[in-house]
C-alpha cells in the first residue's frame, strides 16, 4: 500500500506495538510492586508517542542517548526489549543496564549506546553535551539525545548545558517532557514564564520546536528537522513535547492529592495511544481487532507470560555468584521474597557449623555440584 505520512504499514504497526508494549509494561510492574517483587516502579504511560517519535529517527547503535527515567517506551524504539526492561526492573543480574545494580527505569544497554542516569535529576545534560562534543570532533556523523521533564529545567546544569552546546554547535537533541508537573508542582509554579519553550530564548544557534506529544506525527516531524539540523552540524535543538502524566509521579505517590478529578479525566481524553490508533484506523494501517488485543500483532509473547519467565530467568546466575562468594569463606544472607538490588549490599558473614545458615550453605553447594 502507499505510504502514510511517509511511513509503511509495517512501520507504523511495529510503532503501535512499542506504545502498546511500553504500557502493558507499565500495568504488569504495578501489579508486581504490589505483589511484592520490586520496590519502586516510575511509568511512562502518556509520554510513548513522543518518545517512540524520537527513537524513529535515530540510528541505534551508532547515535547516543541519555535518557531519564521515563523513557521506556523510547528504549523500546532503539531496540531493548520488554525481557531486558523487566531484568533491570525485578533487578536481576543479567539485566544489561547495570547487572541488578541500579534502581528501577533507569535505563542502559551498551550495545544501543544508551547510557544510564544518574538519580539526581539534571546530570545527564552535561554528560550528553561533553558526548556531543567529542562527536564534533571526531566528525563521524552522531548526534546525542538527552532527556528529562520540565522540572528537570530548573537545574542549572540544564542551562549550562544549552549555553555551551549553543556556543559551540553541538549536535545535541534536548528533549523536554512536558507533562505539567514536576511531582506535585504544577509547571505555572515551577518556571518563570510557565513554558520552557519561552524560557529557552535567547541562545543562539538553537533551534526551537513546541508540539504535542501525543500526537506521534506532529512530534516525528520536530525530531526529524532537530535530528538532521545536528547531523548537519548547525547546532543544538530542544525539543518541547507537551505530554500527559496517565500515572502518579512514581509508586511513591498519589496525583489524586493534588490533582482534580476532571484534570485526570481530561488527560485521559488524550492518550496518544488512542490518538494513534483513531488515526491508523482511519487510515486503514490498524484493524479494530488488532486495538481490541495489541498482542495479536506478532510479538514474542503475552507480558504475564514474559513476566513469569523473567523473575526467574537469572536464577542460575545468581546463585553461581553465590557458590562463588560461599567459596571464598562468606555466606550471603538473603530474603526470598525480595528483589536482590545489589550483590555488594547484601549483608555477608561466615557460616558456623551446626547453624541453620551452614547447612543452607551445604545443601547448595550439594545443589550446584549436582546442576
């Protein structure tokens, strides 16, 4: 069939599953927080259509990101898959962000060349400005995507960030989440002018774009011209997506608080999922069937499934780490029912004979001899 929009049917139907995807993602980590098995769960649920608009159009592998910690749907797009996303949420040590050490939705994989955050919001942009730097030296092509969401603007490592990438034509993407709070501070409060977009005046060489992020075309089209005005070396862009928060700031917190019934309702009238689903109905590219059940498209398999196949999926691993430190005279102590976060912090000591922890120790050596 013709092109839509410039894109191929097979084009848009694996962006559908990455927005799909990204969501299902989201419920199924709440409802393992709630069971216990993680501790902490942070959703991009009404930013995928502006992130996937991103991934699009960069090569992945060669192009570099900094992404925050709302990116999932994003990494999705560069090529991380729902297993790896799940390894690094469930903190397992074959997850390719940082083996089980970092928290949860702070994204990396080596091989895509995405880099993982710091926690504390605003590093990453002169992390991702010194990247593009050596970029530019080297000439070879790259360009950088760094992330965050308006909050992260009242840094001043943001400013310092666009005021020597600008200086310097660097090509750099700034991409602005914009979902209208910065926790429980609406954006009116937290910046001077109540836009990023205005704030961002007055530097020179970079380039501005304000759109709507749910709305995957519109934002496509930003990335595109931000995107190859890098990689024609005439400097930086920012990228400001106006998005909606479907979720709490984290599971940490309670929009309900602080937020008024008919403003939720209001974002929920504006799910870019649903946005993109209308529009390639429309268009023909989706059938009602395939919207009614996403997972119909050919995907690996079912995320309860994938789920159940992940929590275990590095047990092997994990307890060849453990032979391994019981070897060298430690026992590790741990809670079964909790989520292993990091191997250096789990409280270690010797195993006296006759104690229960001796004989655990025993009888998993017996086990790992016998595997």
């Amino acid at each position: 069939m013709a092109k839509y929009q410039g894109f191929q049917k097979k084009q848009l139907l694996d962006i559908y599953k990455n927005m799909t995807l990204a969501r299902k993602l989201d419920d199924r980590e709440m409802t393992l927080l709630k069971q216990g098995k993680a501790f902490f769960h942070i959703g991009c649920s009404g930013h995928e259509a502006a992130q996937l608009a991103a991934a699009n159009n960069m090569k992945s592998g060669l192009d570099w990101a900094y992404p925050y910690y709302r990116d999932a749907a994003f990494c999705l797009g560069l090529g991380m898959t729902g297993k790896e996303q799940l390894l690094a949420f469930l903190a397992k040590d074959l997850d390719p962000s940082s083996g089980g050490r970092q928290m949860p939705q702070h994204y990396g994989h080596r091989d895509l060349r995405i880099v993982t955050q710091s926690s504390p919001t605003g590093t990453q942009f002169l992390q991702a400005v010194g990247c593009s730097m050596s970029r530019k030296w080297e000439d070879n092509n790259e360009i950088v995507y760094v992330s965050s969401g308006e909050g992260s603007t009242s840094e001043g490592e943001f400013h310092e960030a666009l005021n020597w990438s600008s200086r310097e034509k660097l090509p750099v993407v700034f991409h602005i989440q914009d979902n209208g709070y910065a926790i429980s501070v609406p954006v009116s409060d937290q910046i001077a002018g109540s836009s990023v977009f205005d704030m961002v005046s007055g530097y020179e060489n970079l380039a501005k774009y304000n759109v709507d992020g749910t709305n995957f075309f519109e934002t496509n089209l930003a990335f595109q011209q931000a995107i190859d005005r890098a990689r024609k070396g005439k400097g930086p862009s920012v990228v400001v997506s106006r998005v909606v928060r479907l979720l709490s700031h984290s599971s940490s917190d309670d929009q309900r608080k602080y937020r008024s019934s008919e403003d939720l309702e209001s974002d929920l009238k504006k799910d870019p999922i649903i946005k993109f689903e209308k529009e390639c109905l429309k268009a023909k590219i989706l059938t009602k069937t395939a919207c009614l059940n996403p997972f119909f498209l050919p995907i690996n398999a079912p995320i309860k499934s994938l789920t159940e196949e992940y929590i275990v999926s590095s047990n092997g691993a994990f307890f060849r780490i453990l032979l391994k430190k019981a070897l060298m005279g430690l026992f590790i102590t741990i809670d079964p029912m909790k989520p292993i976060m990091m191997i250096e912090n789990i409280t270690t000591i010797r195993p006296r004979p006759g104690t229960l922890k001796s004989k655990i120790f025993s009888k998993l050596l017996m086990t790992q001899i016998a595997t």
